[in-house]
C-alpha cells in the first residue's frame, strides 16, 4: 500500500514537473504598457454622458480648441451638436 502511495506521488511530481516545462508560468513584473503605470491607467469621464473610461479606450477629440475624451463616437457626435 506504501509502495502505491509512493509511485502515486512520484508520478504527480513527474507530471508537474513536465508540466513546468512545457508551459512555463507568465513572467511577473514584466515591462508596463507606454500609456499605463504600476498605479493603473488614467481614467477620463466622457463629457457627454459622464461615463468614465481608460484614456486608452476613449475617442480623443478637439472642440473648440480643447481637448475632450469619448466613450464612442455618438457621444462624440451629440457633443458636436450640442456646442
């Protein structure tokens, strides 16, 4: 029964262990993103509807000589309108 026990665990530490090397783990600490730091990415509100997003996600734009952030393309439109 110990014998069984033993090859049991043997052969798991095996099987890990291969595992190991086939698909080694995600290195951590890996270089950031250019837009994003260790804190997270800035977010920014769309002035439309107020929804907050990542500034990578958003649709950058200038109206009236400022600049404004959008979660899509409607809002970016109804905003337009509305100046």
């Amino acid at each position: 029964m110990i014998k069984l026990l033993m090859l049991i665990l043997l052969g798991f530490v095996g099987y890990s262990m291969i595992l190991g090397i086939i698909r080694p783990k995600e290195k951590r600490g890996g270089k950031i993103p250019r837009n994003r730091s260790r804190d997270g990415e800035k977010m920014v509100e769309d002035p439309q509807c107020g929804t907050f997003l990542p500034i990578s996600d958003a649709i950058a734009a200038k109206v009236n000589g400022q600049e404004h952030f959008f979660c899509s393309k409607k809002c970016l439109k109804e905003f337009k309108k509305a100046q």
